[in-house]
C-alpha cells in the first residue's frame, strides 16, 4: 500500500504524524522548560496529541476520556496549585546540579534504548484473529464489559475514587487557621 | 514501509510509549519542585496507557481489555493528582516551599 499524498489515506498518515510530533514535543517542554506554568502547558499539548493517537487505535471514546479526564481537569488542578503553591522566590528553582542532570540524561537514554529495542526486535504474536472487526473493541462492549467482568474493580475505583477526595480535602484543610 | 501509512504500525506505539516513558523518568529525576515531578509521573502513565491501547487494537483477542486498563489508569492518575496536590499544598503550609530539598527535617 503507497498512498499519494492527497488521497484520504495520505492525508490521515500527515496527521497522525503531526500527532506524535504535538505529543514529543509537549514531553519535551513538559520536563524541561524552568517555569512550571510552561511545564503545565506542555503536558497539556502532549495529552492532547496523545488524544489524537488514541482516535487512531480506533479508540474515539478513550481519546474523549483522555481530553475530559486529563487535558480538562488534571492539567486546570496542576495549575490551579502552581498559581497557590509558587512564589515569586520559587518561580526560578533551578534544577539540581550539572552531574545529576547528566546523570539523568544517561540513565534515561539507556531505558528509552533498551525499551525501543525489546519492542522493536520481539516477535510479537497475534492473537486478535479479528476480533476488532467482529465490534469486540466498541463502546457497547466497553460498557458490558465493565458492568460483568470488571464490575469488580469498576466498584473498587470508585471507592479509591472517594477516598482520594475526601483525603485530598481533609489534608488540604487541617492546620490551616484563622488569620 | 510507507511514512504515511504509519499508524497501522505496532512498533510507531512501541517507541511512542518508551520515548514518554524516558521523558519522564528524565523529568523525575531533573526536576527539584514537587510540582515538576507530578507532571512527569503523569508522563510515565502516559506511556504505560499507549503501550495498552496499542496491543488492545492490534494483537489482541478481546480489544475492550486494553481500553478498560487505560481509564482504570486515567482513574487512578486523577486520584493520584487530587492526593498529591493536596500533600504540596500542606507541604508549602509548613515550609513555605515546594523544593524538594527543603523538605528534610528528618534528615540524620
């Protein structure tokens, strides 16, 4: 298969490669810029692009989810506690010493190798037969399926869920006095 | 192999998720504010999810499996943020920073 660049297949290859570069990138600003609102920003981008690439495994309900859950609330409280939790002194923290930052850079260039190579040279086996064209990946069995087989951890969620927030309240309030 | 013709690729997902994943061990390890850190911890369960949305679509034999584990993840990281924030926010209450470094009162 060799789409030209205008068919309809060509066009959905471009932007699933704007995609990874929107989602890169946003990693990239994500872990390196020195202010960390810029920081929030470029996680924004990266779920955003990595929402994009969730509609291309055939997935449009978990990209929804990605923008809902991730770009919507978790990047808007992140912000929220940078603007209450950095002050004028904490704007500029500088990040740690030069030996640990290549140190870093060493250690995780080795994980990205060695994790690109496992995937890369495995033989991975497919088992799919095709399931996905049969609708076993769709919302309707999402949904079934959550209810029946995972009914289970679906309840233990919620319930990790609730006690995330009331502990989250209740730690945020206690030692705060009247001043 | 055709640039265009990329997204039925396994192994475009593959690199995708490890590439996230470095950058945010990369991230853990540089940054000095609790705050930096959060965000590349969200980094990391970012490449987790891809890596389980992408042998859902492609090699599985019930794809939903992969879709369900990716918003138990979304769950999980949300009530992890709403934790943590609120840790940082105590955090600052005492020590007046959100350093890393500062946090050390029980250092020997």
């Amino acid at each position: 298969m060799n789409p030209s660049l205008f068919s309809f297949e060509g066009l959905a290859g471009l932007i699933f490669l704007a995609c990874i570069v929107c989602t890169l990138a946003g990693a990239l600003i994500a872990t390196n810029t020195l202010r960390l609102i810029r920081a929030v920003a470029g996680l924004a981008m990266c779920f955003l692009g990595l929402s994009g690439v969730y509609v291309f495994l055939g997935s449009p309900f978990v990209a929804l989810m990605q923008l809902l859950i991730y770009v919507g609330a978790v990047c808007t409280t992140i912000i929220f506690a940078v603007m209450l939790a950095e002050t004028k002194a904490a704007r500029h923290v500088t990040p740690r010493g030069k030996p640990r930052v290549v140190l870093a850079i060493i250690v995780s260039f080795v994980l990205a190798w060695a994790l690109i190579q496992l995937g890369l040279n495995t033989e991975w086996p497919n088992l799919s037969g095709n399931a996905w064209e049969q609708g076993l990946g769709s919302v309707e069995n999402i949904g079934t399926s959550l209810l029946t087989t995972y009914s289970m951890s679906f309840e233990l969620i919620s319930l990790v869920l609730l006690a995330a927030i009331a502990g989250s309240l209740v730690l945020a309030r206690t030692g705060r006095h009247k001043s | 192999m055709n640039i265009l013709t990329l997204y039925t690729n396994l192994g475009v997902y593959l690199v995708l998720g490890a590439l996230l994943f470095a950058l945010g061990f990369y991230g853990m390890a540089r940054r000095r504010s609790f705050i930096g850190m959060l965000i590349a911890a969200e980094l990391i369960l970012a490449g987790a999810s891809v890596n389980f949305m992408a042998f859902s679509r492609l090699l599985s034999p019930s794809p939903a499996t992969g879709q369900i584990v990716t918003l138990f993840i979304m769950a999980v990281a949300a009530a992890e943020v709403a934790i943590t924030l609120s840790i940082i926010i105590a955090v600052y209450r005492n020590y007046k920073s959100i350093d890393a470094e500062d946090v050390s009162e029980l250092k020997g």
